[in-house]
C-alpha cells in the first residue's frame, strides 16, 4: 500500500479495502497489524469432530473444545484423531455450526475461552439432513460471506470415508 501523511482514515481503509478485495496479504497504515481474507473450505477433520461432538453432547451442552478433542470418544482411528490438532474444527463457528457457549474472559483477557455448543443447524449437518456452503471467507476473524458449492457431510468426509461407519462407531 503508498502511504502519505496527507491521506484520510477513509482513503486509508478504502485502500486497505481494494487491497484484500485483490486477494492481496498488506499491513494495516493505521496499526501495521497484517490484515487479509482468508477463504476457508469445511474439511474431513472438521466433519468428524462435528459428528462425534453431535453424538456425544446433548442440545444445548457446552463443551470444552480442546479437552473433548485431547480424547474424543469412540473407537477412531489413530490418523484421525492426530487430525484434531490445530484450530480447524473452532472454525466451524463461521458456518454457524457452533457457537460460543461462554462469554467469560480469559485471566489474559481474551474471549477464546475454548467452550462451545453445537448448534441446531450443526447438527442437522452432522447427521446429513442438510447442507452447507463448502467456502467461508473471513477477515478479523468475522464472516464475510459464505460461498458455495453445498455440501452435505458426506462431501466433506471424502472418497474412502464411510458415513454410516462413522455414525456406528461414534
């Protein structure tokens, strides 16, 4: 981005605007904060955590995301239960299938706390009655949009990967 010291706060973020709507990774002129939009698809490991956390929690029961994780339930293969690691499955929240359970604050302040409820579309998704759009794309951690192609669980899970199998297991 070309900066001056004349410019405006609105020619600033009209700027940084046309930068990410180009794709383009900048930093922010204001706070030098890197600022991009990411274009995030539902995937295999989210597919199966969201099915057992269906399975496992009742409607409307908060669970702890990471701790359910650690030692998800039910007999899972060692591979996809090493797929837990990281921060994908949280990012069903831009799909509207959980939600945040808490709005307690962590002692650093921030409001990840971990505890979450799967939501009734959630559900719905995880059992295979609906579907989903694959794409979400964010920014600042907030849902720009949500783009297609839909897809029902079974399109996430993937070829190879047997959705009444998994509705057994679990």
């Amino acid at each position: 981005m070309k900066v001056n010291e004349e410019m405006t706060l609105k020619e600033l973020r009209e700027q940084l605007s046309e930068a990410l709507k180009a794709g383009k990774m900048v930093r922010c002129a204001c706070c030098e904060q890197p600022a991009k939009v990411y274009k995030r698809s539902i995937n295999r490991t989210m597919a199966v955590a969201l099915t057992l956390l269906s399975r496992y929690t009742m409607p409307g029961q908060p669970f702890h995301l990471s701790s359910f994780l650690a030692d998800p339930p039910g007999n899972l293969p060692t591979a996809l239960k090493a797929g837990f690691q990281g921060g994908d499955v949280a990012k069903l929240k831009y799909w509207g299938m959980i939600e945040p359970a808490s709005d307690e604050k962590r002692p650093d302040g921030s409001k990840r706390n971990g505890w979450y409820v799967v939501t009734p579309f959630g559900r719905a998704w995880a059992r295979g009655e609906v579907f989903a759009q694959k794409y979400a794309r964010t920014y600042n951690e907030r849902v720009l949009s949500l783009e297609e192609p839909l897809v029902k669980i079974s399109t996430a899970l993937g070829t190879g990967f047997n959705f009444d199998e998994l509705m057994k297991a679990s």
